[in-house]
C-alpha cells in the first residue's frame, strides 16, 4: 500500500514539474505556433494530388512507393549575434523570415529548431554546382558566434556528434559538408575564419588535401574552373576565390598564389 501511494506521489510530482516547465517555457507561445503550422502540413501531405493537378485519370490511383525528401547537404553558419538566446528570439519572430533546423550555443546545448524533412530559411538566395535551392536540399545548422570569436570546444563537440548522426541518418555525402559562405560568396562570410574546417574533414564531414609540396599544377592550369568544379558560383570570380581561400586556407587575400593554386587543384581533384 505505501508502495502504491508513494508511486501516485511521483506521478503527481512529475505531472506538477513538467507543467510548471512547459508554464515557463519562454517560447511557448512559438511552440505553438510551431506545433500548428506542422499539423497543418500534415493536412496537406494526406490530401489526393490537388484539384489543379494534372490528374485528368477517371480515379485517382496513389503509389505505395515514396518517403520524404530527405537532406542532402549540410550548411554551417555562425549567427553573427551575441548570444544564442539573442538567435533563438530571432528565429521565433515572423517577420525576420529567417530560420534553421539546429542552433548550437557556446556551452554545447543543441536546440533543434525544425524538423530535419522541412524546409527552414538559412541558405537565402545561394548555388552550389548546379544546385540553386539550397534550403531545399539541405540542413542549416548556426552555430552561435558573432563571426570574430574562435568556436568553443563545448561547441564543437556538439557540433562534431550532430554531424556524425545526420550523416549516417541521410548517407549525406562527405563533399556535401559545407559553409554559408561557398554557397553565397559574394554575400556571406560564415562561418567564420577560425572555424576547424580540417578538423571536420578528418571525421569524414567535407574535404581536405594533403602535403602539397610535391604537386605538380598541370600548365595550363583553370582556376576558375577547379572552383566551379568543386561547386563554386564563379560569377563573382573574386568573391569565389575568398570564400574558397576562407574555407580551406584560413586566409582570405584576393589573389591565389602558387601555394593556394597547389592546394585548389588538390581539392578539385577529389571533386571530379
């Protein structure tokens, strides 16, 4: 008799802990929100093919043979705000129009934001090959700097254990691991030019090269090309020569020397 006594205790006391926890939950008013548009969706995904499809057939006749789209690629951002509650804020006002699926603060706390099959607004107007709608294809994690600080440890962890289970979840390809800023170099700078991009490369999230001493450049040798080979909108041909010297030489001068030339045709020779 104590034992069931003592167990309606617990439940009484867990009920009352996780309803004083969601009472204040300061976003859980957006959560909501969140909870509402998701259901939504949800509506429409169960409805036959809409009234002005193209579904001109007597009856409507549904495959048994489909799943969701899933991510492709993921984007790496820094907030460019100073606090993660700040982006937090950001993310959960409608008229910011901005949004991605994680955040991950400087202790190492990750807030999933989104659901990994829908479509969040991080990557704007950016091209990667001949991919022009990245938000539809990928997964936009923030990483909470003010893009002139160097990434916490804490960070980084988190970042490193996310990367892993979304890459095994989706079989996102190692190439596919990239920044804001090769999607949108004429735009964007972030992450910024302390982020470890080697260090992930040695875990299998993007590419790296090795000691480039002993290459030889084939004469002539297109930079513009390699660029555009490993993914690189070249219509900005400075612009794209940053963000490639950003990303995998922690440098971002205007001009490539022989040393970088070494190393972009070492890169795009992973990408072809």
């Amino acid at each position: 008799m104590n034992h069931v006594k003592t167990f309606r205790i617990f439940i009484a006391f867990a009920f009352i802990i996780a309803t004083y926890s969601c009472a204040h939950n300061p976003y859980a008013a957006t959560n909501k929100s969140y909870r509402k548009q998701s259901k939504d969706f949800a509506v429409t995904l169960k409805q036959y093919p809409l009234e002005d499809s193209f579904n001109n057939a007597p009856y409507f006749v549904g495959t048994t043979n489909f799943n969701l789209r899933k991510p492709n690629f993921v984007i790496i951002h820094h907030t460019a705000q100073n606090s993660c509650d700040e982006t937090l804020k950001t993310f959960t006002l409608s008229r910011t129009q901005v949004s991605a699926h994680y955040v991950i603060c400087k202790d190492g706390t990750i807030h999933h934001m989104l659901n990994d099959y829908m479509r969040a607004w991080h990557a704007g107007i950016g091209k990667w090959g001949n991919d022009v709608d990245i938000n539809s294809s990928s997964i936009g994690i923030e990483l909470d700097n003010n893009g002139f600080e160097t990434f916490s440890d804490a960070q980084l962890h988190s970042l490193l254990v996310l990367l892993e289970s979304l890459k095994k979840k989706y079989n996102i390809p190692t190439a596919n691991f990239i920044g804001h800023a090769d999607i949108a170099p004429a735009r964007k700078n972030d992450p910024n030019i302390f982020f470890p991009w080697k260090e992930l490369a040695d875990k299998g999230f993007g590419y790296w090269y090795n000691d480039t001493t002993n290459v030889i450049i084939p004469q002539p040798f297109n930079h513009l090309q390699a660029l555009r080979i490993i993914g690189y909108d070249i219509k900005d041909t400075t612009a794209a020569i940053v963000a490639f010297k950003r990303h995998w030489i922690q440098d971002t001068a205007r001009i490539l020397n022989v040393s970088d030339e070494k190393i972009l045709y070492s890169i795009q020779k992973k990408f072809e």
